[in-house]
C-alpha cells in the first residue's frame, strides 16, 4: 500500500494507530458483555461509558445524550423513522435533494405511507437557503433534515440559522453530519441541533460503529426491537472495540481539527490550482466558501468519471467518482443534478478527498497524473 496514493478519504479513512491499541483490550482481554454484572461486564462498561463522555465532550452534549449504534445509516434512520413513530400527529418533514440516501430513502418510505415530504432547493453550489427553508415550516412539519456538509461536493449548509428556525417553530431538527465530525466544529446547543448522525470510520475509527445524539427531552421511538441497551433506545449487544475506538478517534480528530484544517486547505488550494491552470473545461463543484476541509470535487467537460478512475487507478492513485455507495451507477449524482449540473458535465465527476495521510508530494503525484490522464483521454477521444 506504501506506494498508493489514497484520495477516498469521504469514503472511508484508515484506523489510527493510537485507535487500534485502544481497541485491541477490548477483543482479547476485556471482552465480557458491558450488560452482565460480573467483574468482566463491568470492566466493559466503564470503557463504554468512558466512550460515551468522550463523544459528548466533542458535541457540547451530555452522555446520556449519546446513543450508539452501527453507523451513519443506523442513525439516520432512527432519527427518521422514529420520530415519525414516535409522533404520529405531524405528518409534514423537510429535507433537501441532495441528501445522503440514508436520509432520502427513508424519507421517500414515510412519503409512500402518506407522510408529506417537501423538498427545499439548493443553489447552483449545493446550498440550502436557511430563510427559504423556514417558509416552509408549518404546525404540523415533524422534523427538518437537513446534512452539515455533503458528502460529494463538500458543500456545508447553514446549519445553526435552520436549527434556530426550527427552534422557534418547535419542529424536531435533525442533521446527517457523517461528514463534517472531525472536520468542522460541532456544538449541538448553540447549533440548535435535536438529533446528529456520525460514523466512525469517516474520521479514523473502526467500520461498523457510529452515534446518534438524541437530545434530552427529545422523544424517539425504536424501530429496533430487543433488548433494553442504550436505555431502551437501541437494542442489541453493545460493539465494545468499535465503541473504544469511536471514542478514542473522535478525542484525536477534534483536538487537532485546527491545525488539520489549515494543513488541508492549503493542499486543496495547490490541487485546484494546478488542475485548474494546467487543464481547460474541468470545473470545480461546490461552494469554494463554505466548503469541509480536503473535498476537491471536479467535473470534466467531455469525459467520463469512470474512465478517469480508471486511469489514476493504474497509477495508484485512488479518488471517487462520487458517493462511494453509488460506485457503478450509470445515472449522474443527483447531488449534481440538484444543482443544476448539465447531464453531460455530470458524468465527468470526480471527488478527491484528503485525509492526514495526504502531503505536498502525493498532492503533487496526483494533479501531475490527473493532468496527464485528462489531456491523454482527451486525445482518445478525439482519434
């Protein structure tokens, strides 16, 4: 692996070492079910609980606060799905288009149900308007969901004027921001945020575990059914390494957010500009303001994203062509499409995504090699 060079960040990232050695006790040594009440459990319990604190403190929340599940899908979907259980009356969600489908598809399930789902625009950079949003919100509107930062174009959305809004009107907030812990700060009492979704594996935890914050008063009903664990609000027999190691990674990532912002964006900057200056009809997506720190997101005039994978990868480069849960999907990225990307453009998309391995030299192998691939697929084409 010493000789790729790995751009997918958005799609997953490695564990940490310091992440792995806290997890490993956990798998061969204190591997007793954090329910029992014996010596074993109970030593898993403390991790847990330990885990728990360690999550809130990232959020500005309280442990109770935090329950924990197998990823941003889980999450996503209970907050949907049970706020809807739990609140039968309200029969009214938001949401925008450009939502992971973790979020869209349970929506469009409610929506064949009878629930009424109104979907809010975005501008040509992928961006909700909080004012047009709060128009929309009515007696009956159940919950707004809308993601921090989306997961193709990088675009954050303005997430604590819609949780205001929604605080005012007494309407359930909820945000899918899979892609924004770690990356951009988070504190879900000044945001005005009722439910949050992560997952660990975006920011340098284990595959499998994630968290949903649910907030104190708010009421949710689990679509999960079972034991009582997470204090009946998420059965099923806690992932104590995964939990550890969600943990462990979430302290890191935050406390060193700063520093890591800044180191990213000056390589995001240095690719852009390359690409930019070295090759002619590639356009960069997104908002270039409000944008999560490492997303490079282009479309190239004239070519197809798949065969540009193609190319980086046989010289070890590894970027996406979008939503890595889309990978082989001949339609163009509905995210695009929202924004009013024409269907020809689209189909040229290719997401690079920086991480804390990325440095000056990798950045400067991958604009070197993109350049090239677009200028030699070009000629292809035109043979």
């Amino acid at each position: 692996m010493s000789s790729i060079v790995y751009l997918d960040h958005a799609a997953t990232t490695p564990v940490l070492p310091e992440v792995l050695n806290a997890m490993t006790p956990y798998l061969t040594q204190s591997y007793g079910n954090p329910s029992a009440l014996h010596q074993a459990g109970q030593t898993a319990r403390s991790a847990v609980e330990y885990a728990r604190l360690c999550v809130a403190r990232t959020l500005n929340a309280d442990p109770g606060e935090i329950v924990f599940t197998s990823g941003g899908t889980e999450s996503d979907n209970a907050a949907i799905f049970g706020a809807a259980l739990a609140h039968p009356e309200k029969r009214h969600l938001i949401t925008s288009p450009i939502e992971h489908h973790a979020v869209s598809e349970p929506l469009h399930t409610l929506e064949k149900q009878g629930y009424e789902v109104e979907v809010v625009p975005v501008d040509r950079y992928g961006r909700v308007d909080a004012q047009d949003l709060a128009k929309r919100l009515r007696s009956n509107t159940l919950l707004v969901s809308i993601m921090y930062a989306n997961n193709e174009v990088g675009t954050i959305q303005p997430i604590a004027e819609i949780g205001a809004f929604c605080r005012a009107a007494g309407v359930l907030f909820h945000t899918d921001a899979v892609q924004a812990f770690g990356k951009l700060p988070i504190d879900v009492q000044a945001q005005n945020i009722d439910m949050l979704s992560i997952s660990a594996h975006k920011f340098y935890g284990p595959k499998g575990i994630g968290v949903l914050y649910v907030r104190q008063g708010v009421t949710i009903h689990r679509y999960q059914q079972g034991g009582e664990q997470e204090r009946g609000r998420r059965a099923g027999t806690l992932n104590v390494p995964g939990i550890v190691g969600l943990g462990k990674a979430a302290t890191l990532v935050c406390n060193e957010m700063e520093a890591e912002t800044y180191r990213l964006g000056k390589l995001t900057s240095r690719l852009i500009q390359r690409v930019q200056e070295e090759c002619d009809n590639v356009y960069l997506m997104g908002s270039v303001e409000h944008r999560v720190p490492g997303n490079v997101h282009f479309c190239v005039r004239g070519l197809e994203g798949e065969s540009l994978l193609l190319a980086l990868d046989a010289k070890s480069i590894c970027a996406s062509a979008g939503a890595a849960c889309s990978a082989g999907s001949v339609e163009p990225s509905h995210v695009l499409s929202a924004m009013g990307v024409d269907r020809d453009l689209a189909r040229g998309a290719l997401r690079i995504s920086l991480g804390r391995a990325t440095d000056e030299s990798s950045i400067e192998r991958a604009a070197t090699v993109l350049t090239q691939s677009i200028r030699d697929l070009r000629a292809l084409s035109m043979a």
